[in-house]
C-alpha cells in the first residue's frame, strides 16, 4: 500500500481542487497543504495552468505531493509552460483570462466529481462546494470579459460552504458572498524554534515580497530612530518575487540599503532553509503592510521573534489582540513601541510568554485536521439528501 494506486482498490469519493498558478505566496502553501489533507483519503486531481516540479514545491513547503497522489489537469503545453508562466505572472489581463478559463475547464467536468474545491478564493464553482478565502474581490474583480468565459455568477458563491483564513477576511467576506465562513488559520510549517532567546541576535527580520506595497524601505526608517536612541539593532530584510513590475521599486531599495549597509542586510531570493536560519537567529520582527493573514508574521512567532505590525488586518490574531504594545499604525509610533519594549525588561518576558501561546493556533496538523473535517461533514450532508 502506500500509494494513489494502490489506495484506489476502495472506492473513495473524486474530489476537484482549483488552484490556477503556483507563484509564491502564504495562498499557494495552503493549497498545497488542503492537497495534503486530501491525498489518503479521497481520489483527488488538481485543475491548475501548468505541470508543477512536485520535488520544489515539496521543498519549500515541506508537503510530501506527487503524481502518485494528485492527478493533474493542467490548459498549458509543456513546452510553452516558460512563456506562458513569464506572461501570467507580468500581465494583469492575460492572468486575469486564465484565472477564468481554467475555471471553465472545471466547471465543464464537475459532474465528475463528488466535491468541488476551490484554493484560491471563493468562486461560482458550477455547483455547491466549499472554498478557502485568502482575501476578497479576486476573480469577481476581472472584467466582465473574463468572467464571461467561465461564466462567472457571484451569487452563486453563497452556495458554497466557506472557510476563511482570519476572523478579518471572514468579516469582509461573509456579507458580501452571503455565506457563514469557519476560521481555519494556515499551516506554517516552520518548526518551532530551539534556539535560546540569549543566543539570538538583538537583530529585526522584515519578511515577503520586495514590492513597495509592502514597504520593506519603511522599516529602515523605523529602525533607524530605535538606533538613535541608543538601541544597536540590525535588520535582515528576505524575500522576492514581484515580477518585472517590481524591479524599479528593487532597485530603489538596493540603494537604500548600501546607505545603511552596516546594520541593514537584504537577503534575496533565499531557499526556505537559508531564509529560516535567518529567521531563527532573530530577537524580533517588524511588519509594515495590513494583512488579510501574514504567513511570514506567523512564521515570526513560531520562530520565537517578536514582530511588531500594523494594528488594523488578520496580523492582529497571530500576534494576539491584548497585546497592543506590539501594534502601531505609523511609522513614528512603530519606532514609540519599539524603543518602549526594549527599554523595559518586564514587558519583553511578558510578551514572550503571550506568543508562546500564539504558537499552537499556526501548525500544519491542525489546518490538515480541520480542513478534513469540512470535507467529511460536506459528503456527509449530500449523502444524507
């Protein structure tokens, strides 16, 4: 035993999964974790743009996936995967068309299917399923063109049961699609940090897409007045991506950087092992952008680094609501709270202590736990009628 073929000597229920792109993101590890807590138990094919590199993608998210256990329905010959992929991730109408034609794809084959699954954001799935919002307004945001293609009914979406990846997204989204969503909070599949807090360097960590949506240049500003005051911190700045679009804003901060080049390091286009060995060795972490979720927030935490963020969006219940000495909405009271915690001992053990507890709501076991347990209830329902 141990295989999809093998497993399918019992009947098990056909499940189908969208997800259109595989690009990077918090979105693509949660669709590749809603595969893993599927793969066992039900027969499951994934309706996606491309083939995907399994062993890469199994790398960089720790997911144990492949062919054995997920068959693949991909619109995009191999060989004009490179092109297609550089388009898609460069232009907003081309991703935009794809988005809904592989959505047409599956709705022509639903009746295939016992469940229908979408991982990227709720979606007119042809019939009643279940859907994971990352965050609101994505496809129904297309132009109607597009839509038309997968003939696309935002009405329809109440049909589906709905899971949302924050209290926050689930506030938005809930009277807008007209559903009643379950919070289920992503994996994150970094394991908790080993490290002694003394052995950690008094060092900040900014983490995600080096775009200026994010703002990683606005944490040098922060962290340069916590350095006027005495306070010899550092600042690793991670991550990439961004597309074509982004590399004015990446050079603008390449620059920035040489300026501060003695406490400032920026760190592209890590492996997830070389950015967690950043990560580890960090006291602390700072977050510049509202967010439906923030998967690298919560890779903060379970790191044992003390992020401070922005008091608005779902960052607010990885690092927890009664925490507000870790919350800002400037830049001038991020500096505030940051020179205020490492001014005063207490509060730092206090803090510490409070995240220690944050940690268990982030695991990938109890995402694939709780995700499976929607599903189940889904078939038992329809089975039931």
């Amino acid at each position: 035993m141990g295989n999809r073929e093998s497993l399918k000597l019992e009947h098990k229920a056909k499940i189908a999964v969208y997800y259109p792109f595989f690009l990077g993101g918090g979105a693509e590890s949660v669709g590749l974790w809603i595969l893993e807590s599927l793969k066992e138990k039900y027969d499951v094919t994934l309706f996606t743009f491309c083939q995907l590199n399994w062993t890469k993608l199994n790398l960089m998210y720790n997911t144990e996936l492949s062919e054995e256990w997920i068959e693949i329905k991909s619109i995009c010959p191999k060989s004009l995967q490179s092109i297609f992929m550089l388009l898609v991730s460069n232009n907003q109408d081309v991703r935009a068309f794809f988005l809904h034609y592989i959505l047409k794809v599956l709705k022509d084959h639903k009746d295939q299917y016992d469940v229908l699954i979408s991982a990227y954001n709720a979606a007119d799935l042809g019939k009643s399923g279940i859907h994971y919002v990352h965050w609101i307004d994505i496809l129904e945001s297309t132009k109607k063109i597009y839509q038309r293609v997968s003939d696309f009914s935002l009405p329809a979406i109440s049909d589906n049961v709905s899971i949302a990846n924050s209290q926050t997204v689930a506030n938005f989204a809930d009277p807008l699609y007209k559903t009643h969503s379950r919070v289920i909070y992503p994996p994150v599949v970094l394991d908790v940090s080993q490290m002694n807090w003394e052995d950690k360097e008094d060092a900040f960590i900014c983490s995600g897409r080096l775009v200026n949506e994010k703002g990683p240049h606005r944490a040098i500003n922060v962290l340069r007045r916590v350095r006027e005051q005495g306070f010899n911190v550092k600042l690793y700045i991670t991550g990439g991506g961004g597309g074509l679009y982004a590399w004015k804003y990446q050079r603008f901060l390449r620059n920035i950087v040489k300026k501060d080049a003695d406490w400032v390091t920026l760190c592209e286009n890590l492996s997830y092992l070389e950015y967690t060995e950043i990560l580890y060795k960090c006291k602390y972490g700072i977050h510049l952008k509202s967010e439906p979720f923030g998967i690298s927030i919560a890779e903060m935490v379970k790191a044992g680094a003390i992020p401070f963020v922005k008091k608005q969006g779902g960052q607010i219940e990885i690092v927890g609501a009664d925490n507000q000495e870790l919350l800002f909405e400037s830049i001038e009271e991020a500096s505030e709270k940051i020179i205020a915690f490492l001014s005063n001992s207490i509060l730092q053990k206090r803090l510490r202590e409070s995240l220690e507890q944050q940690k268990k709501l982030f695991s990938h076991q109890r995402f694939t736990q709780e995700f499976s347990e929607v599903v189940e209830e889904f078939i038992k329902e329809r089975t039931n009628q």
